[in-house]
C-alpha cells in the first residue's frame, strides 16, 4: 500500500538589491511522465509520482528591492514520516537564506502525513532565524 505525505506551504521573501542583481531562489520540479534528465534536475521532495508543485507571486518590485512569495504543494507518493520527515524538514530548512540581502519575511508550512496522526505545521521564526515544528 502507498504511503502519502501531503504539503501546503508559503515562503514571502523580502531582497534589496542596493544596486546589484541579487540571486532570486529558483526551484527544478518534475512529474510523473517527464524524462529521466528532468527528475535528476529536481531539487524540491519529490515523491515516486512527481514532485511538489511551486509557483511564485511577486507581491511588490522596484529597482533596489521585491517583496516575492513562493508557494509549495503536492501529494508525495512513498513519503512517510517515519522515513522521510528528517528529509522534509531539512528542506524546509534549506530555504531559509544565509545573513544577506535576502531574508525570510514569513512562512508557513502544513504537512500531513498519512502513517501518522495529526498534523504538522512548521513556522519560520524570525527572531531564531530557524522553522519551528508543532503539531495540531
């Protein structure tokens, strides 16, 4: 039987540029019937049916800054919290920039995992500079 993680999260990114191009996050994604060469190149969890889906939003841009939210979502096919919340939550964790120019406004992360009970919501903590787990 399959086991299924399902993830719905948001990332709003605050950059100033002070007058030089900054690098903006990019995100590889892959799907059930793409070629082999595209699934090599994904760099977000992906399941055995594809990866999480992302999109972005700019909220707000000008020449010295952007205000851009990125959104995550999906259902991981044979992703499980017993093998695969450390995975998940490493992640989560990539996405927070080293002390630049970049940084995380807020974020917000729900995950459900279906070989457990309950729900667990990872939030980013400015003031940590790290995402905290909880559970609902």
């Amino acid at each position: 039987m399959s086991k299924w993680t399902h993830l719905a999260g948001a990332v709003r990114y605050d950059m100033f540029f002070l007058g030089t191009p900054i690098d903006e996050p990019e995100f590889n994604t892959c799907s059930f019937n793409d070629p082999e060469e595209k699934w090599d190149k994904c760099d977000v969890p992906c399941g055995s049916e594809g990866s999480l889906t992302v999109g972005k939003t700019d909220v707000y841009r000008n020449n010295t800054q952007a205000f851009v939210t990125y959104s995550f979502s999906g259902d991981l096919r044979d992703y499980s919290y017993e093998d695969d919340k450390e995975k998940l939550e490493a992640w989560i964790n990539s996405l927070i920039p080293e002390e630049g120019l970049v940084m995380i406004r807020q974020a917000v992360f729900q995950v459900d995992y279906e070989d457990r009970d309950g729900t667990v919501i990872y939030q980013y903590d400015n003031e940590l500079n790290k995402f905290v787990a909880g559970e609902l």
